[in-house]
C-alpha cells in the first residue's frame, strides 16, 4: 500500500479553471451577470482570444475556440458529469434567482446521516456544468487510517457483507 504523502507538490489552493469558449463575450456576460465573477486583467503577452474574472478566491479563464461551430452541445443537465461548485448563503434565494432569469437546472439532494445538502445544477452558455449548494452542512472527515473507498450503494452493501464475516469469524 502507498505510503500518504501529505501534500507532496505543497499546494496552497485552488488558483483558477479554464474553460473554451463558443463566445467569450456570451461567458464574460455569464459569469460576471448570473455567478457574481469580476472581469480583470489579463496578461497582453496572449497571442489568443480570451478573458480572466475572479472571486470567491478563484480565477475563471475564459478561451475563446478556434472553431466554435464544432464545439460539442450539451443538452441534458447531469449531475454526475464535470462541474464546478459553489457554496451559497441560501437555496432558496439561488432557486428563485435561477427561476426569474429563465434558466434551466435540475434539483437534487443528497443525505448522509440525517444531514442534507441540496444541490442546483446548470450549464454555463458553452454547456460546462455549474452546482450551487448548501455542501458546508455535511462535515469534511478525514479517512485517516481508512481504505479511500467509493460510496456507491454496491461498495456499501460488500463492506456490510464483509464486517458481517468478520463479526461471524473467531
């Protein structure tokens, strides 16, 4: 088994996300106008179309394709597909926000031991999937000493299956 290494690349955070663009203009409009992201400088030294915003303590790098007409569309909104997640002050608030300003999400919710955590999912103009949620109501627990292992219902039922041999073991 490997050995944990702490923090062997000594990360301090989260810097930025980059994303391609169909229009930079329609992203700029998005995440300034819907997620509260602020436009800022953006090194001159780039030989390509893009844009930089900041907030909540990370970077959105927003580039333009070189060939928009062909970037793949999504349609469908997946919770389990890629994302990024931001925490929010009120579900409530975000919903209603979401509702006024015609934009389609998917509702879900997510329980561990009587807490709940709901989640809003939407696609930013290019498809790239956005969550807001209420995350910081489950408690981060480190698995210090555990196995990392999946949390999928299969995964739950051999581990269940697996102590109930143990306990049955002398």
């Amino acid at each position: 088994m490997k050995e944990n290494m702490g923090n062997p690349l000594h990360l301090t955070s989260l810097n930025h996300i980059s994303l391609v663009c169909r229009s930079v203009e329609n992203s700029i409009d998005f995440y300034q106008n819907i997620l509260g992201f602020i436009p800022v400088r953006r090194p001159c030294s780039f030989d390509f179309d893009g844009a930089w915003l900041f907030s909540y303590g990370i970077g959105i790098h927003l580039l333009q394709s070189e060939d928009p007409e062909n970037m793949p569309k999504k349609r469908e909104i997946d919770p389990k597909d890629n994302h990024i997640s931001f925490q929010c002050e009120s579900m409530t608030a975000v919903e209603k926000k979401l509702k006024e300003m015609g934009i389609d999400y998917v509702r879900r919710q997510v329980e561990e031991g009587g807490i709940y955590v709901d989640q809003l999912f939407f696609h930013d103009p290019d498809g790239f999937m956005i969550e807001i949620c209420n995350c910081d109501n489950i408690p981060v627990i480190p698995l210090a000493g555990e196995m990392v292992r999946s949390c999928s219902r299969l995964n739950l039922q051999k581990m269940q299956h697996q102590q109930q041999i143990q306990i049955v073991r002398p």
